[in-house]
C-alpha cells in the first residue's frame, strides 16, 4: 500500500467528493527511514522534477555548533537521550530532528532533518 499525500475523499458534511483523476507519482509520499548510530551510510534517491536528495541510512559524526562561542566542529556521536518524536527510538538509538544525542562535547540537540538533508547537524546544550 502506498502513502499518498492527495485531497480527502470526504467534505465537511460528510459528502463524498467526484473522483477527479487517478493518482500520479507526484501524489506519493515515503516511507520512514529510521537513521541510526553506525558508520556513514548515505543513499541517492531521485525526486520529483529528477533533483536528488542525500538520505541518511546511519551516521556516527555529526556537525555540532556551540552558540556561546559560534564555533562549530565533527564529533563523534556516543548514543540517543531523548527523542521527542517517539520514547521507543531513545532504546533503538533513532535519530530524527529535535532528537537529545550525547555527544564527546556533550548533551546536542538535533536541528536538521537527516532524512531530508542528508546531514546531522547539532547544537550544543549542555558541556561535559
């Protein structure tokens, strides 16, 4: 079964909607790749318009920024503390944007979308 991102079927009141066309490949969405901690592994995937987009499959550096100094570097990622997203990833170490990582520096939040991005990067909220 596939995800599609398309009109609902139904109005307001409970009317159903005329079929208008069938669905395209543009109406698709995808599935959730969960990125967890493991040696780098990124895949190419074609979208919409043949643009590619970097999707994260594993990571285990991350882009980490100190806003107290504004200086940013590579480092190491240890494990997940906190996942808003879903409490399960924390056991699964699953990494999504908004995601508490541990880091050699310390306690990092997570601000891109390493599914989207193809990327981590951090900012840095609490030092060891």
């Amino acid at each position: 079964m596939a995800i599609t991102q398309f009109k609902s079927k139904l109005k307001t009141t409970g009317g159903k909607y005329n079929k208008l066309r069938k669905k395209k490949k543009k109406d698709f969405g995808n599935d959730f790749i969960p990125i967890k901690i493991d040696k780098n592994k990124v895949k190419e995937v074609r979208t919409y318009g043949g643009n590619k987009k970097r999707r994260i499959l594993r990571a285990n550096k991350m882009n980490l920024v100190d806003t107290k100094t504004g200086k940013g570097e590579i480092v190491k990622i240890i494990s997940v503390k906190e996942n808003t997203a879903n409490p399960h990833f924390v056991r699964m170490n699953i990494m999504t944007k908004g995601a508490v990582v541990e880091t050699e520096k310390g306690l990092a939040k997570i601000v891109s979308r390493p599914g989207q991005h193809g990327i981590i990067n951090g900012v840095l909220i609490e030092k060891k």
